[in-house]
C-alpha cells in the first residue's frame, strides 16, 4: 500500500509541475514520509462520530489558560458522547479570529501550548485546520519573501495590476490585488483573495507545496486525525480564468490525502467549499482519490428557510437528491459555525424573493449580511451573519427553544457526521457588542464566553441556555446508540406533510423512522397510509405508539424505532 500511494504521489505532482519539477518535488516529499504499520482502514466514520466546533477561547475562566478551560469543560460534559473536537485555528495570528496565520508550528501562547492540545486529544480526535491558502501580512514567511531570502522568492502571487481580473470569482468586496513594497524598494501588487493581510500562496512554487506538506504532516504528528482545508477551491490561480475549482487544485487535494495517509492511514481529509452542491461534492473525487468528507454547506440556509416557512417540501426534495460517491465518503453535516450562514449553496433552489425574506428576517432579528463582489463590480449577498439560534427566532418566543432543538435534530438524522458549533450547543445569542468591539460582522457568532457564568446558567433548569445544552446532549445521547444512524446508511424521504420532515435510516441491524415537526401547529401522521408498522417505540420518550395515528405537537422530534439499541 505505501508504495502504491508513493507512486500516486509522484504522479500526481509530475501531473501538476511538470516530470522534471515534479521528480525534484517527490524526492524531496518522500524523504518526510515513513512507512506505517497499519494499511487496512476498516471504515473511517461510525454512528458514534460527533464533531464539536469551538474557538480555543471560546470559553474563559479567569486565572486559566482557555486551552486548560476548554478541556476541562469537554471532558467534564461531553466525553463519551462528542468524539471529535475542531479547535479552530490556535495558532499566532494577526486577523481574522486565526485566519490569517503568523505562524504554523506554535501555538499562541495565551490559549496554552501543544502540551494543553494533546491533553484535550486523549480523549477526543482532534481536528486542525491547515490555512493553505494565504498567510498573514505580518508572519516571519513574508518578511523573509520581501527580504528575497532564498527559498521564499516565489512565496506569493505578483500580478500586474493592469491585468484584467474580471473573471476571477470572489467572495469578498475587498480588493482582490494589494500593493506592498519589498525591501530593496520594489513596488509589487499581491493577490490577497481574502484581505489585504492574507497574503495568497503560490502554489505553482513547489517550495511553497512543500512547505505546507511539512505543515500538514507536522500537525498529524502532534495528534491530528481531521486536515480541514481551508479555502481550498481558490488555492490555484490561472489569469483569464474564474480561479475556483481549477484541476490544479483537485489535484493537491489528492496529493494531500496520499501524503498525509502514507503516514496515518486513517486520518481524514475534509474540505471546506462554500460553493453549491455540486461544485462542493466535486471535492468527493472519485469517491477513493479526494477528501474523505466534505461541508453539507447547503444544509444550513435551507433548513433555516424551512423553518421560517414552515414548510419543508423544498428541504425534502434536495434530501432525496443526496448521494455519496463510495463508503469511504461522507457529509459534514453543520448549521452553523464560526463562519455566517453561506447564501450561495442555495443560489438555484430558491426563489430571490424567499432570499429577500430570509435576508429580512435576519436582520430584524439583529442579525448582518456580508457581501461578495460579482464580475461586472456589482455587490450580491454572500453569507448570513447571525446565531442559528436567533436566526430561527420569532415574534411569538414560546417555542424558541423548541424549534431551535427541531433544527437540530434534522442535522443530527441525515447521512453523514453532525458537527456541532460551540454557541449552538450552548444556546447563544447574537453577541451585538463583540461587533461593536471588532468592526467585523462575523464576531456576532463568536462570542467569548465566561465559563463560570456558563456553568451557572447550565445548572438552571430555567435558563434558555440549560434548555437547549440539556435537551441537545440527551439526543445525541440516543443518536450515538442506534446502527441506523451511521453515517452511511441507506435513507428515503417519505412525504407525509408539507410541514413535517420524514426520513427512513436503514442498516441490516436496525430501521428508524424520522418524524420532525417543523411548524407550531399540532398534526396527525397516519402511520397506515404510510406503511410504517405498528407498535413502534419512539427512541425519544421510551413509548410504544400503538394507535393508527401518530401526533406531533409543535416543533416535536419522534424516532420509531423496533426498540432502543
């Protein structure tokens, strides 16, 4: 198996630079790569697997490291039902909450140390990001490139500023070129797809590919099982082309995961694409060659639309439409994150007059819109910037909690691996004063939060806080234990009301069937017509439902299930 996946390796690179580039670049690589005792990967995911999204500071206890908080407050509460924790980047950083990275290899030292993440990794997998993309302004890399040191002199992107870039697709309104200067006067222009301290990388360099090879390797060796890839589909840039999803960067996608699993077979590759559905799951490959699991982006604005109508028809449509491409593949099903709620996933499934009514709500809901400049200089909404939680709030607050938890638990049934983000599981609401501190509307959703008082709220029964934290542990609690929500068992939409989202689970050990009512009206589903067997038990409350009917009280979740497992 190693030798097989070396020599995919030297394909692949002599594939993207060239046989002469190509063969410098594999002799090089092959040098950090050792072969491993284990080849076999029985499966890479079970129904047991459930990711946590936090900020290593997300939680803060005066007199501590986060990193020392953070740890405490998963395994105190968590272990055994997350088994995988995404502690976004943790690394020095100049902007953008640890995007624009300063330095790989450290951890920044007001969060802890590598001593702090291994603790955390003793308990949980550990999911990493590899920021490859772009690096910091500010980081010793960039000074070294303006400084022309050898082995940094194709670092970034140069480009005429008078070259048409119109083409290029871009997901912000910053400028997509900015001028620095390097240190023997020359006044040069950077591509800088996200701000003007993320500094694009050249990966047309095979100094700068190997460089962040090293990176990936070294976080592997300090315990991570999960490569998240940052931004991956505008890693290449090509002039006169649109700069997004380019073969070239299919290829270092496949490239990554040969490299990474010649040294830990099992590790798992997983891209992050705030595209729509098709264009996500390219990233699939061939369902053996890519990443392993991809973000369900489409997911998030769709439910949320779902809910706010009342009506999960379209939801359900674009369920039944889901395929993985091999077992070895699958969904990273999210409805929120560090990030806003992504607009573009759901460009073509609904009209821009139900956009308009999101976007509407959203703001009267104290949220904010990020946009993205169009190739004629135009400005269109990009991304939701709001809680989920206060996204799915209305007038009426009497079944806030309820309907909250009912989205949820949609995430937590369909094929694929929940990922839960830290201020969802938490109940968190808009955090208007972190915006105010920033100047930047996606702090909304990123709150700092004081452990003390968190716990306080989580030990009241009445707090919106406790009511959420509690009724989203005890479902995941039952999830982990039933077969048929593994992540790759077979699924089918049932239509048995506009306003109820219904889905069959299905392995050889077990069958569930999914009710979840997405309004705040009582229904009745008959189970007959439906051809759903009798005397089932409902996960859920423990109870047989014996009767012909099933009824749903607002915003109510129901398994069937032959019993629990």
């Amino acid at each position: 198996m190693i030798r097989e996946r070396k020599e995919r390796i030297r394909e692949l690179l002599c594939k993207i630079y060239g046989s002469e580039d190509g063969e410098k670049a594999f002799k090089k690589i092959e040098n950090n790569i050792s072969n491993c005792a284990r080849e076999e990967v029985k499966e890479y995911f079970s129904e047991k697997d459930i990711f946590l999204i936090t900020y290593g500071d997300s939680l803060k206890k005066k007199g501590e490291k986060p990193l020392s908080t953070l740890s405490k407050f998963v395994k105190t509460n968590l272990k055994g039902i997350f088994s995988a924790i995404h502690i976004l980047p943790f690394f020095p950083y100049s902007s953008d909450d640890g995007f624009s990275v300063m330095d790989y290899y450290s951890v920044t030292p007001e969060l802890g140390s590598w001593e702090d993440i291994r603790e955390i990794g003793k308990d949980f997998k550990l999911m990493f990001d590899l920021i490859l993309n772009h690096v910091s302004a500010q980081s010793e890399w960039f000074r070294k490139y303006l400084a022309g040191k050898k082995g940094f002199e194709q670092l970034v992107i140069e480009c005429d500023p008078s070259t048409d870039l119109s083409a290029v697709v871009r997901p912000r309104t910053s400028p997509l070129l900015t001028p620095y200067t390097k240190d023997n006067g020359e006044k040069i222009y950077l591509w800088t797809t996200f701000s003007a301290d993320q500094i694009d990388l050249n990966f047309k360099s095979t100094d700068v590919l190997e460089k962040m090879i090293n990176v990936s390797l070294f976080y592997v060796k300090q315990g991570a099982s999960i490569i998240r890839l940052d931004a991956i589909a505008y890693l290449w840039k090509e002039i006169n082309t649109k700069c997004i999803h380019l073969p070239e960067d299919h290829s270092i996608v496949k490239l990554l995961r040969q490299v990474i699993n010649c040294v830990e077979p099992e590790a798992v590759i997983l891209t992050e694409t705030n595209v729509p559905h098709k264009e996500n799951i390219s990233y699939f490959g061939n369902g053996y060659d890519e990443a392993q699991m991809v973000y369900n982006f489409t997911l998030p604005p769709l439910l949320l639309h779902s809910f706010l109508a009342g009506d999960i028809t379209t939801f359900s449509d674009w369920v039944d439409s889901l395929s993985l491409s091999s077992k070895e593949t699958t969904f990273f099903n999210f409805t929120a994150s560090h990030d806003g709620i992504g607009i573009r996933p759901i460009e073509n499934i609904i009209s821009k007059e139900e956009l308009e009514k999101i976007i509407t709500h959203v703001k009267n809901n104290g949220g904010r819109i990020s946009y993205k400049k169009n190739p004629d200089g135009s400005e269109s909404p990009y991304e939701l910037n709001i809680t989920y939680v206060d996204a799915l709030m209305k007038k009426d607050k009497t079944y806030h909690a309820e309907r909250f938890i009912a989205s949820q638990s949609i995430a937590m049934v369909l094929p694929g691996v929940p990922a839960v983000y830290i201020h969802s599981l938490l109940g968190s609401h808009n955090w208007n004063e972190g915006v105010k501190q920033t100047g930047h509307v996606r702090t909304i959703n990123r709150e700092k939060l004081n452990y003390d008082k968190v716990m306080e709220e989580l030990n009241d029964s009445n707090s919106f806080r406790s009511r959420v934290f509690d009724r989203y542990i005890r479902l995941l609690k039952i999830r982990i234990k039933q077969p048929a929500f593994h992540p790759n068992a077979s699924f089918k939409v049932l239509k048995v009301n506009p306003k109820v989202f219904s889905l069959i689970r299905e392995t050889i050990e077990q069958k569930i069937f999914v009710f979840v009512n997405v309004s705040s009206q009582k229904l009745e589903i008959s189970l007959t017509e439906n051809n759903i067997p009798p005397n089932l038990k409902d996960l859920i409350t423990d109870t047989v439902i014996s009767q012909d009917r099933l009824e749903l009280s607002p915003y109510q979740i129901v398994w069937l299930s032959k019993g629990s497992q």
